[in-house]
C-alpha cells in the first residue's frame, strides 16, 4: 500500500535536526531522530536515526512503527495504525489500535538544544506497556552504516542516565527517561531508502541497537530525551509548555518554517541553505536574509549574519560557502558578495539606529567588494571597459546556475551573464550614495546594459554577452535570470515597453504554480523532469526544472509594470502567490521545496525544505501587503 512519504522537521538552531515521513518510515538516510551539529552549524553526525516501537499486551505485540527493508519489503503494521497526524506544535501521532486504544506520540526539539524528546500518552484505554528500541549508528550524516564489530554497545549508566558511546571519537548520546532499560544488543540489517535510490545512491544500511526500553502507560505519560551526552539533563514538562507559548507567536505558518533556517554560528548567527543535506552557502544565505530576516522584523538577526560575513572579504569576493575551523575558503561565486550588498543595503533601510562600528565595518565591506570587482579577482572576475562585469573560466561555475559534472560545467555562463549585471549595478546604485567615486561607473554600466543586453529579435533579454569572453557572442536562451533586471532588486535596470515584454514572456514560457522553470521548454537542452542518478540530476538542474525563490523576483515585475497598484497587488497574490503556498504541505510540511518538475504535475524534488524558497515568499509577502 502507499504510504505518506511527506516530510516533517524539528530543527535545533545550531545546525542539526530531527526528521522523517507521517508514515515513520524513513526514506532518507538524513532521517534520523538525533542528527547532531558537532561543530554548530557544521559537523553533522546521525547518531540516532530511528526506533521500534510497539505495545505489549495479554502476551502479544501491537506495533506503532513500521521499518522497511530490502526487496521493498515493510515490516510492522505502525504506519496503517496512524489515526491522525498534525504538525502543530510539532509533529504527534494518534495511533488506534484494533482493541480500542488510542495512542499519541509526539517528537519535540527545542532550539539551542542538542536534544530531542519523544513522548507517548494513552488517549483511550487504562493500560498498555510501551516498548521501544533505538536504532544507532553514529555516522557522518551524509554516509552509511553497515553492520560491524567496531561498534561499542556498552552503555554507561550514571545520575539517571543511559550513555552509549558508539565509536571512539564520536559523541556520546545520552538517553534520560525514568523507563526500565534491558540490555539486548542487537543489529537490525538491510534497511532500504527509497529517496536515496530514486537519486541514484547507496540504499541499504545496518543500525545497531542497544537494547529495550519499557514504560506503563497506566502511569502516565512515557518519555525519552535523547541527547549529547554534554546536554543538561531535560526538564522535559517545561520544554513543552515553553515551545507551545514560543512557537504559538509566529505570525503565519512561513514565519515559523523561517525560524529554522537561522542558526548560531560561532559567536554569531548564519542560514542554513537547506535540509536535510546543505550547510551555510554565501549566495544562498544573503538572498535568503531579505526575507527571512529583514521582511520578518528579525533585524537583529539580520545584523548578527551580516557582521558575522563581512570578516570573509577576500579580493572584493565572499566565500560561498562559510569555511569552517581548518579549511580552506571556497571563493567561487561570482554573485555572493554583490547579493551580500543588497542585503547590507535593505538592512540599513529597515535599521538605520545601528552602532557607529557596525556602520563602518559594514560599508567597508561594500567598498572592499567594489574595489576587488573594479580591479579584478578570481576566475577573470572584472570589470571591462563598458562598465560591466565579466566573469568566468573553464571548468568552474560562478552563478547561481551551478551545476558540475566531473570538470564538465552544465551551464557556464561565462562572459558577463544578465542577472550579474543587475546585481552589479545595484551594488553600484547603493554605493553612489554613500561615495560619488561610482556614479560615473554606474552610470557607464547602466548605459551599456541598455544597449547589450536587449534582443529585439527574440523579445527580451539575452542570458549573456560577450559569451566565453567573445567580444559580441551572445547567448540567447530564454532563461529566468533576466527577471533580476525589473524585479526582484531594489532599483530596476529596465523599465518601460521593454521591461513590460520581459515580464510577458516570462509569464508566458517560464512562470509555473510553484516557480519559474531555469530554462523555456521550446529551448534546445529542455529537460522536463528531474531524476535519476547524480548525472541526470545535475544536467537537469537548471535546464528546465522549477526553482520556487525566482517567483519573487517575478511577482515584483509583474506588479512594477502595473503601477504597484493595490489591485495589482492583490491580483498577483491570487494569481501567483497563492498556488505556490498551497506546496506548503506538497513535500517538506511547511515549508516550500528547492526545486520541482518542469512539466505538470511539478513534482517537488531537491531538497524538501529550502530557506531561499521561503524566504522570497515571505519577502514578496510582505511586498504585496
């Protein structure tokens, strides 16, 4: 039978988390029960990923989890069990069981915590025996575990805890609960992912697990923390009451998924790309700010990743991805430092009472962009002659269309790419204000697009220019990335006719419920679905498939060009906004996915649960009124 493969997520606010399906059954080798950040937000170790559990009663077994295996063969009658489920406050479970009885189960994380609480309750019924089973590993999150003789199932019991430590050098996990423990070590073998081998990957793994806990439900509720072994012991009443009042203040469902994109790293705070498999990336986290944070009143938020950023300036660029302690800073994004301005620009708008020193480093950091671009940087990042920026060499991938197979680049776009040029001179826009040094280059640049980049013939846009830094060799795709010139930034390079006939054909060819295709499906190269293993995936990435954050560029267009209206406005929340909120359940339950099918019925794939996706529905929220 099918089961309900939608997914839930408690996150921790430092980088890790708690996630599954409303069925139990894991799909995903990130479903874990505890997937600690050891390093925040970095470091991720799957230390617990699952459980058995079951009612024992007059001598027989009832189950309340199902587990499935390999030749797709699912053990244990849990999941047709489930009654209800909801995910507010967090996720809980009613089971019925044939006999009458009615079970609730809930999974609770709070924030700050390396912790998860699980906790069961009779509803209907007098009495009951729970039974539970861990299932460990203690891994590296994106790996697999497979049964062998290295694995410790020694627990260490002292002041009311169980401690097991699974390998050396990894963390121990601590289980606090008042249940009885009985040691029965075992392994459960050939646990089968589907979501890992529709991607092409390893399936299979082997779990340890421990032993058996047992609580009497006719004594109340049942509950468990699992945690680090460093974690203070849980109070687990007070954590209940506190993260109902806590998550009860979240303005709409969007502003509460945006909580768990923000986390504390170091002395500081940064966003989480996605979940379950991205960590903190340059370019995804400065789109993501204008809505997360800065739409979302979270200012100081917004100040504490801005500041926490500005140290990584290197020649002009930021790292897209945050280094972390002993490695090396990855400087491959051409687009990072230029959103990172934006970002430090709507920041000031929406919080101009800011420290003297806060003001100073954050411009510095906007003048020490420019000049590195002005100068030239990595990659043949510069700016040319005509005041725009070219960028780009073989084999390395500079926008936000990333995608890379082996050396082989899917969509390079070297040369001087559309959106590029609209950050930049925004960048530029923001900075003549506070220098006149580069007005005259704005102006330049300006001017240059105006004439470059418009293609009569075709009725918008070209992707690039001077492709392959050929002088005059276009690139002519009909792609989404020109949309960043009339919407989607905070001073619009076109307007008039040709920003109306930009925003038309976009509509026409690219504009999905969910998203805007990466590529029109009258373009050679046109890949209608995404699937099958890493190579189909990537090359599929960004030739067609649906990525929902381009929607708010798009819907600011779309209402620039009438007027910014309150008719408009409205009109555009029911025609646009409102089919793309109704994914909020579609995959990651919500949230809003990293990217969907091309065709209908637009799939959700990619990451279920995606910041920049929320964040410009929360951003375009908010512009609409």
């Amino acid at each position: 039978m099918p089961y309900d493969s939608r997914e839930w997520l408690e996150a921790d606010g430092l980088g890790g988390f708690a996630s599954g399906t409303i069925s139990g059954i894991r799909t995903r080798r990130y479903h874990a029960i505890l997937l600690a950040a050891t390093a925040p937000p970095s470091g991720r170790m799957v230390l617990v990923n699952g459980f058995e559990a079951w009612i024992e009663s007059d001598g027989q077994n009832v189950a309340l989890t199902s587990q499935r295996y390999g030749n797709d063969v699912v053990a244990g009658d849990g999941a047709n069990r489930i009654r209800e489920f909801t995910i507010d406050p967090w996720p809980r479970w009613i089971y019925a069981l044939p006999d009458g009885r009615e079970i609730e189960h809930g999974v609770i994380v709070q924030p700050g915590r390396v912790a998860t609480i699980l906790c069961w309750r009779l509803l209907k019924g007098s009495e009951g025996t729970l039974a539970m089973r861990p299932l460990m590993s203690g891994r590296d999150y994106h790996s697999m575990h497979h049964e062998n003789g290295g694995f410790n199932f020694t627990p260490d019991v002292h002041e009311g805890r169980i401690v097991f430590r699974p390998y050396h050098g990894v963390r121990g996990v601590a289980f606090q609960t008042t249940a009885r423990y009985e040691h029965q070590p075992d392994w459960y073998r050939n646990f089968f992912y589907t979501e890992e081998q529709a991607r092409g990957l390893d399936c299979f793994e082997d779990l340890a697990s421990p032993g058996v806990f047992r609580w009497d439900l006719s004594k109340g509720e049942a509950t468990l923390t699992i945690a680090l072994e460093d974690e203070p012991i849980a109070n687990v009443a007070r954590i209940e009451k506190d993260e109902t009042a806590r998550r009860a203040k979240f303005s709409s469902r969007l502003a509460r998924a945006a909580d768990a994109y923000i986390v504390k790293r170091r002395d500081g705070k940064t966003i989480i790309a996605g979940y379950p498999w991205f960590t903190d990336w340059g370019r995804d986290t400065f789109i993501s700010m204008r809505g997360l944070c800065i739409a979302s009143g979270r200012l100081d938020d917004a100040r504490s990743i801005l500041l926490e950023w500005s140290g990584a300036v290197s020649e002009g660029m930021l790292p897209n991805r945050f280094p972390d302690y002993g490695e090396a800073p990855e400087y491959n994004a051409v687009d990072a430092s230029l959103w990172y301005i934006v970002a430090v620009y709507e920041f000031l708008r929406a919080q101009p009472k800011v420290s003297d020193a806060e003001r100073k480093q954050l411009l510095a950091s906007i003048n020490a962009i420019l000049g590195g671009y002005s100068k030239g940087t990595r990659y043949n990042i510069r700016c040319d002659n005509d005041g725009l920026i070219a960028a780009g060499q073989p084999g390395v991938q500079l926008t936000w269309m990333d995608a890379k197979i082996g050396d082989w680049v899917v969509t390079p776009r070297i040369g001087k790419p559309v959106e590029i040029q609209a950050l930049w001179l925004n960048a530029l826009k923001i900075a003549s204000a506070l220098d006149d040094k580069w007005k005259s280059l704005f102006e330049r640049g300006k001017a240059s697009f105006v004439a470059r980049f418009w293609n009569e013939a075709r009725g918008f846009l070209n992707d690039v220019v001077d492709s392959d830094h050929a002088a005059g060799k276009i690139d002519a795709s009909l792609r989404p990335n020109q949309i960043f010139a009339v919407g989607g930034l905070p001073f619009p390079i076109l307007e008039g006719e040709q920003a109306r006939r930009i925003v038309e054909v976009v509509e026409k060819s690219l504009v999905t419920p969910i998203g805007l295709r990466s590529l029109a499906p009258d373009e050679p190269g046109y890949k209608p679905h995404y699937g099958g293993d890493s190579w189909e995936r990537d090359f599929a990435y960004h030739q067609g498939t649906v990525w929902p954050w381009l929607m708010g560029a798009f819907i600011e267009a779309w209402v620039r060009m009438r007027g910014e209206t309150a008719a408009a406005k409205a009109e555009a929340r029911k025609k646009f906004l409102a089919p793309m909120l109704a994914q909020l359940d579609g995959a990651g339950l919500g949230h809003l996915p990293e990217i969907a099918d091309a065709e209908p019925p637009h799939t959700p794939r990619g990451c279920p649960f995606q910041a920049w996706s929320v964040a410009e529905a929360l951003r375009v929220d908010k512009f609409l009124g």
